[in-house]
C-alpha cells in the first residue's frame, strides 16, 4: 500500500520527532506503531496523512498517489454544534454528496458501529464509548482504503476499550480496510494486529517487527490464550530492548 | 426518592425566585416608609409609590421617548453585529491583516466613548452621532468575542478539514463560523447592554443642542424643571429595557445553544 522510506520530521524550534523511519504498510493488513509516549508515533500518522511535510525522505504509494484515507484522533473530536448524522456525514459533505445520496449510506455506517437510530443525538448526549464509534464511522463512510488510529481508545475504560477492539476487528476484516494504529498498549497492539512496529523513545525510530500470529476470527478467547501471553511477552521484552536504545546518544 | 427531588427543586425554585424578589420589595417598601416617616419632599427623594403614578401619569410622553431610545438601540445593535462579526471574520483570514487592525480596533475599545461623543456631536448630525455612540460601544466586544472564537477551533477539526481538502468557503460556515457562535451570543449580550447605555450616554452628552425626544433627554428636561419623580420614572424605565435586553438575548443564546453548549445546559444529576 505504502512505503515510508528515510522518514524523518524535525519541527521548528529544532525537536526530531522522527527519523530514519522505514516501513512498509501492505494493503488490507492491521499494522500498529507501539511505543512509548513522546516518541513520535502520531508524527508519523500525520505525516502518511498528508497533516504535515516530512523534513526529509519520502512517502512512496503503491498507486503513485495518496489514496483517500480516515483518520480517528485520540479524541473524538466532533462537531458538538452536529448531531451524528451531520458529524457522519462530513467527508461526504465536503466531497459534494447531497444529503440525500449520502443518508444510506450513514445509516448503514452507523448500523456497522452499533449506533443505529442515534442519528440525531447530539456527540453530548452520548457515553465517551458512543463518540468513539461516532469518530470511527465518520472515518470510515467514505470507504477510505486506509485508516489510521491516533491512540483512540486510551481514554476509555476497559470494558469499552474491549467492545471496541472486537468491533474494530471485526469492520476491518469486513471492509480490508488496510489500518496503521498508534498506541502505548502492549496488550492492545497483539491483540489487534497482525503486525507490530516497534518504536523507541524521541527522535523516534522503528527498531523492529513482530509478526502476530492467531486463530482467525479474533475474539475475547484469544485475549487468555496462551499465543497471547507468548506474544505479550516477546512485544514487552522487544519494546523493553526498544527504549534502551533510545537512551544512547 | 422523588418527593425529596421535587422538594429540593422547590426549596431551589425558591432561594432562586422568592428571596430575591422579597427582597426587592421589601427594600421598595422600606423605602417608601423612610420617604413617609421623615417627610421627604419629593424633590428630594419621591416615595416608589409617587415613581409609579408620574409613570403611570406620564407614561404617553415616557413611552414615545422609550420608543426612540429602543430603536436607536437596535438600529446600534444591527449595525454592530454585521460589522462586529463581519470585521472578525475579515480579520481571521490572515494574521498579517489581523496583526495590521487589531491596534486600532484595541485602541477604539479602551477609549471611554462618552470621550468621543462631543466630537461626534460636531462632525454628524445630532441624531447620527448618537447612533454612531451606541454603535461603537457595541461593536467591539461582539468585535473581539467573535475573533476570539473564530480563533479558538479544535484543531484537530481543523486537521480533519485538511484531510478532506475543504474549500475555505467550506471552512469557514461548517467549522469556523460554529465553533465561534458561543464566543459571538456572549458578545452580542455584552453588547446588547451596552448599546443600551451609548444610546443614553450619547443623548446625555447631545444635551440641549440635541434633537433627540429618547429618555435620556427627557431625563435631561426633567432635571431643568426639577421634575425629579419624573427622573425616576425614566431610569426605572431604563433600567427596565435593559433587564428585558439581557434577558432576551440570554434566552436566544439559550435555544441556540441548547444542544451542545455547556453554559446553556443545566447540571445533569
């Protein structure tokens, strides 16, 4: 799908946020970037995304151009003066689809993230859970072949960070959608991805790759299975070997 | 459970409404026994009760003055809020325009208009100076509130807006314009009080050279004549139109923001 080659982002006032960063990201897989916080895992979300102009290397894309993609904040970061409908229904907006084209499609979308008939609730009225899928069915009503995730279950709590990992899990595989996601998790990252990167500490740089091995479909099973425990453990030690390299100058 | 709601809620309802009010009263009563007991003559202090017959009894003159007062207000309002928010929006589009204006706007803002208002007596007609005074007090915190607003968007919205390469027509009435409405209703209430007070300042200032019928100037008239209960009645009046004013656009700012806002909803338990 893409491949970041020499990446690397220095900002103004002189802070490497990146650098050196190599990956590949291979269509329909769910690749997470794990690191510690700080060490430049959302620079890189941004600069896939186009946010921000990477200070040197380059973003090769399979289909030689940026294809459309989601992106889900940390937050959810709607529009509180919106209701669902008109939150879901931004990118189709600004892509100049009429209301009416683009209702079936919401509430389709909003059906997949378990919100059907909140279409006109407003982000206020829901649990922190409910924004959540808001955001993500937001990124994904366009169909966008890629979509990345900045940490966007970190600030829930564990029950509803579970109900949505399964549900992510289950919409990537439904719609391929190829997924970068950021977090600071071990945990989350084996239990959702097929591919860790792991990164160290600031200026960032990715220091390995572990494949993730499981049954599919995934499912609370896999979360007290022995693979992974295993798995856990090998990320941890990787991520532990990780931010001891970045303690060298 | 719920009879000790509905009792909480009406000893609320009470602390919220009755003490006030009493209080009120009470102090107009209070006054009006002073005004009796030590004799006062009424071009000293007039009792509340004496207040209410001259309003009562001058309330054709009083009321055709109000109308005046009233429309210069919202004529100022008006004008205010299309250049207000029109200024603001011309001066969120680039900081370097933003950085060029802004000292004037601030200037204008820390002047105290009554400063300005015999100047303006001078140069305009009487008439359009006294607008002109209201307008400007009001201008400059729907001015300010409303670039503080257009200022303060989420940024990640803002990224979001880039992701999908939004026009920045787009921007602007989905995002910016949005995001500013509460900074702008809070503004316009300032504002709107404020217009009150220039439009009578102005008049005040205007004096006998001006033209003007509004309340300050039969306020003005009265004082000449020594008609004090008739200065009464008309503050009363004043004072009156502003709490219905403030309460109006506070309600507006109320329903508009009543979705999403958290200073137009109540405590949820």
């Amino acid at each position: 799908m893409l491949r970041l080659s020499g990446l690397a982002k220095t900002f103004p006032g002189g802070t490497i946020a990146v650098t050196g960063v190599d990956l590949e990201v291979r269509g329909s897989e769910f690749l997470t970037l794990l690191g510690p916080s700080g060490c430049g895992k959302s620079t890189i979300l941004r600069l896939i995304a186009g946010l921000a102009a990477p200070s040197e290397g380059e973003i090769i894309w399979s289909d030689g151009v940026r294809p459309k993609i989601g992106f889900v904040f940390q937050e959810p970061t709607l529009m509180p003066w919106a209701n669902v409908f008109a939150n879901v229904y931004l990118p189709l907006r600004l892509a100049g689809l009429s209301r009416r084209e683009a209702a079936p499609r919401i509430g389709a979308m909003l059906s997949r993230v378990g919100l059907g008939g909140f279409e006109n609730a407003y982000p206020r009225e829901l649990s922190g859970g409910m924004r959540m899928r808001v955001s993500l069915a937001r990124a994904l009503v366009a169909d966008p072949p890629l979509l990345l995730l900045d940490e966007p279950f970190a600030a829930l709590d564990e029950i509803t960070r579970f109900a949505l990992n399964d549900d992510l899990l289950v919409l990537q595989r439904e719609l391929k959608t190829t997924i970068v996601f950021v977090t600071h998790s071990v945990f989350e990252s084996v239990y959702l991805s097929q591919r860790v990167a792991i990164m160290s500490p600031r200026p960032g740089r990715i220091v390995g790759e572990i494949a993730i091995y499981s049954l599919e479909p995934r499912s609370a099973d896999f979360r007290v299975s022995a693979p992974f425990a295993d798995q856990a453990k090998q990320v941890s030690a990787a991520l532990r070997d990780a931010m001891a390299v970045g303690y060298v100058p | 459970m719920t009879s000790q709601l509905s009792r909480s809620n009406a000893r609320e309802w009470l602390l919220d409404l009755l003490l006030p009010a009493s209080v009120f009263l009470g102090s107009l009563l209070l006054w009006e026994a002073i005004v009796r007991v030590f004799a006062i003559p009424p071009y000293v202090l007039p009792a509340p009760s004496l207040i209410l017959t001259t309003l009562i009894a001058d309330w054709p003159l009083l009321f055709a003055s109000l109308l005046v007062t009233l429309r210069i207000t919202f004529e100022a309002l008006a004008l205010a809020v299309a250049g207000g928010v029109g200024l603001a929006i011309l001066l969120a589009q680039s900081r370097a325009v933003e950085r060029a204006f802004l000292p004037f706007a601030i200037i204008l803002q820390v002047t105290p208009i009554i400063a300005i208002a015999p100047l303006l007596l001078i140069y305009l007609e009487s008439s359009t100076a006294v607008l002109v005074c209201a307008f400007l007090v009001a201008f400059f915190p729907i001015l300010s509130n409303t670039a503080l607003g257009l200022a303060s968007t989420d940024h990640n919205l803002v990224d979001l807006f880039d992701l999908y390469r939004a026009s920045r027509w787009r921007r602007l009435v989905l995002l910016r314009l949005p995001s500013a409405l509460p900074y702008f209703l809070g503004g316009l209430r300032i504002g709107g009080g404020l217009a009150l007070i220039g439009a009578i300042v102005a008049e005040l200032a205007a004096g006998a050279a001006g033209q003007g019928t509004g309340l300050a100037f039969r306020i003005t008239e009265a004082g000449y004549r020594l008609n004090i209960p008739r200065i009464f009645a008309a503050l009363a009046l004043i004072s009156f139109t502003g709490l219905l004013i403030y309460g109006a656009l506070a309600l507006i700012s109320r329903l508009v923001l009543r979705h999403w806002h958290d200073s137009a909803r109540s405590r949820q338990m």
